[in-house]
C-alpha cells in the first residue's frame, strides 16, 4: 500500500479543507507540528544507519532536536562564538534555498563539509529544515559554497587539533547523501500529514463540543421560553377564570333573587381583579383605600352589620402612590380580632384617617374593639417578635407587612401602636411625603 492510500484512509481525512489546513499551520509552528520525540527517535536510528550527522532547526537555524552523531570538528566547531554563529546560519540559509523548491539542497557549509538541507513545509508555509550530513564527499559535481556568504574569524580553523580532526571528518559518496535527504524528504511529509490529520480531528471535536453545549443552551433557553410563556398563560387564565366564575354565580343569585348574595360577589369580584389588576410593589393610595372600602363592606354583609366604618382622607391623596396592600393586614385585624372577637354595646366602629404633616402621610387605623394590653404591644412591636406572638396578634401579614415598611421606608417608619385594652387599638402608619408621588 503507497502512502498516498495509507493517507487518505485516515477517519478525519475527508474534514481536511485548505482552510482548515491553513488555519492549523498559521496557528502552529514547527514544534506543534512534529512530535519532536519521535523526530529525535527517526534521526537517531536513520544516523546510525548512515553514519550521517543530523539536527533539526527552525527558521532561525536554532536546534529543536538534539544533535545527533555530530563529528568531533563539527562539535569543537561550534564550541567557537565564530564558529557556531556560521554554523547556524549555515544550516537556515541552506533550509532556505531548499524551501524554494521543496526538495533536498546540497552544498559545502563554511567549513568545507558537505551538508543536505531537507525543508519542512507544509501548505507552503516553510516551517524549519532537517540538516544532515557534516562529510566529506566524492564526487566531481560542483555545489555551493556558503564559505564566502558569512564573514567571521575562523583562523581557530589552522590550529594543528582542528586539522586533525578535520582529516577524521567521514567520506562519503554525494549519491548516497542525496538518496538519503530523498527519503527523509518522504518521512517528513508523512509525519506532518498525520501530524495534520491529527490536529483536524482535535479541531473537529472541539467545534462539535461546542456544538453540543450551544445546543444545550439553546434547549434550556427554549424550555425556560416554554415555561415562561405557560407561567404568563396560566397567569392571564386564572383572573379569567375566577371572574368568569363569579360572574357565573352573581348571575345565578340574581335569578334566585337573593340580593344580599349579588352584592357581595360583586363586591368580591373587584376586589378580585383589583388584586390580579395591581401586581406591582406600588399602588396609587386613592385605589388602595378603594379597596379597602369594599372589603370592609363585604364584612359588613359577612357579619351582619355588626360594625360600621367611615374613611376620612383629610389631604389631597391624587397622584399619590403606596405599598400595594400595606393598609389591609391592619384592618382585617381590627375585624377579626378587635370587633368580631368582643362585642362592642352600640356596635363596633372602624375609622381610617389620612393626614398630612410637612414631612410624612399619616394613616390611622382605629377600632373600638377589644384592644391588647400594654405587655402585648410592648411585644409586638419590640425587636423580639415571634411567629407566636405574630399569628396571635393578627397572622404573618402583620409582620411581613412591618418588614415591608422597614425594608422600603426605613426603620424609623415601623408603625406605632396605641391601644387602650378593652376600649381599643390604633395603628398609625407613616409615609414619608417624598415617597408618595
């Protein structure tokens, strides 16, 4: 089987697009490309073979493999700041011309020495070049010579040690050289190809996570819209519903002709979509005691009349805003515990004033019902408050409310209580002015 069909029977090979191709190359360099150890292992085992010297550098002429089998001349050489310095641009200028025409470039180095430079490039990208040789050789063909390119003192070279070890430098024939640059030409397009291939397939993974988890995003976000659109739905079909209920009853008690009954549904009903109606933090105050005026009606008719109420707003309350349902825990305590709970001589009584000072709106909730004793309110309202002594003064709407006006207003504007045990309790709430437009 040739390489060729060894390739291109490689899973990923069908993913590998020039762009791809190029944009792997741009983002590696050589070191990425080639898996430098096994690079090592190849020129090692090919040296001893041959008995070549060889060394991969990168553009630079910079060794990235260690030199292998370098001749003795060629080691003290470089030992020399001089020598070194032509030796590496030695080896760069030669991966240079070999790049050229992407084939092995054979030519004397500085020192006489026959070198063959095989470049490595890929996707005409050249990326660094495998140097092989330091030989002399024998052949009557004429090659460059790179001895008067570079200008450095190299009269170390005449010291008698450097001309010994000049004279050991291995002969070989140029033809085997050559043949040898051929097929490490080869190899390394096959490394870089499955180094390629590699890379895609790493490339291809990565792109298909992130697929998978744009996908999960995408999944989530449209069963959180699901949800979110069932959640909007059920909110709109429960006011409709329940209004389409009561509308249902009011009119099966007018066909009854239970009067009483019709007017407490319809009560309830606009307290009902007062409620579904005004679904933010704030409220216009004249609609919250409209409210208010209606729920206390509907306990007018709930407990047979057993207490009157009057609601005397003594300040311009238009354009006003308040708490949403700030005012109803308080009143709903003065029926259920203050009226129903001690029955009032000349019945009970529930009155509601709003007053205006220069700073603050004050809103007094009075009843003439069994007030609580001065312990009580001392617990109350101290910083102690159970869940105990909330759900026996009135419930947790008691509390939360409390917390609401502290939260919002600040905590010199928890309300105050004045209670008069057997004859009364008045709360009074506070409402800072500025807040109120």
């Amino acid at each position: 089987m040739s390489a060729n069909n060894h390739v291109s029977n490689y899973p990923y090979n069908h993913l590998k697009t020039p762009e791809v191709e190029q944009k792997l190359v741009s983002e590696f360099s050589l070191r990425n490309m080639i898996d430098v150890k096994v690079l090592q292992d190849i020129q090692e085992k090919l040296a001893k073979v041959t008995g070549l010297a060889m060394v991969t550098v990168d553009l630079q002429g910079q060794p990235i493999t260690k030199e292998t089998s370098f001749c003795e001349y060629c080691i003290t050489r470089r030992h020399h700041e001089a020598g070194q310095k032509s030796c590496f641009f030695s080896d760069a200028y030669g991966g240079l011309r070999a790049s050229m025409t992407n084939a092995p470039y054979v030519y004397y180095c500085p020192a006489g020495l026959t070198d063959c430079a095989i470049p490595i490039v890929f996707n005409g990208q050249y990326m660094g070049t495998i140097v092989i040789g330091q030989v002399r050789t024998l052949s009557d063909e004429e090659l460059d010579s790179l001895k008067n390119l570079i200008k450095v003192d190299d009269s170390y070279q005449e010291d008698p040690e450097m001309l010994e070890l000049y004279e050991r430098v291995p002969v070989m024939q140029l033809q085997k050289l050559k043949l040898t640059g051929d097929l490490i030409l080869f190899l390394v397009k096959e490394m870089l190809e499955k180094q390629l291939l590699k890379l895609v397939q790493k490339e291809f993974e990565e792109a298909n996570q992130r697929l998978v988890y744009e996908n999960f995003i995408k999944d989530v976000e449209i069963d959180q819209l699901k949800h979110s659109e069932k959640s909007n739905l059920k909110s709109e079909l429960r006011p409709q519903m329940m209004m389409s209920i009561l509308n249902s009853v009011n009119n099966l008690s007018m066909i009854e002709g239970a009067e009483l009954t019709n007017e407490l549904i319809c009560l309830f009903a606009e307290t009902i979509r007062f409620s579904f109606q005004q679904n933010k933090e704030f409220v216009p105050l004249r609609l919250e005691l409209e409210n208010i005026e209606r729920y206390l009606q509907i306990q007018q008719i709930c407990f047979n009349n057993h207490f009157t109420f009057d609601i005397d707003i003594k300040c311009n309350v238009e354009e006003k805003k308040i708490l949403s349902l700030v005012l109803l825990p308080f009143v709903e305590n003065a029926i259920t515990h203050g009226l129903v709970d001690h029955l009032v001589e000349g019945g009970g009584y529930i009155g509601i004033q709003i007053t205006e000072t220069e700073d603050d709106y004050l809103i007094s909730i009075k009843d003439n019902g069994a007030g609580l004793s001065h312990d009580k309110v001392e617990k109350l309202i101290g910083d102690t408050t159970s869940y105990e002594q909330e759900r026996d003064y009135g419930g947790l709407s008691i509390l939360n409310t409390r917390k609401r006006l502290i939260r919002h207003y600040g905590k010199e504007f928890d309300i105050a209580l004045q209670s008069n045990e057997g004859a009364g309790l008045t709360v009074v709430i506070r409402i800072p002015t500025k807040e109120m437009g």
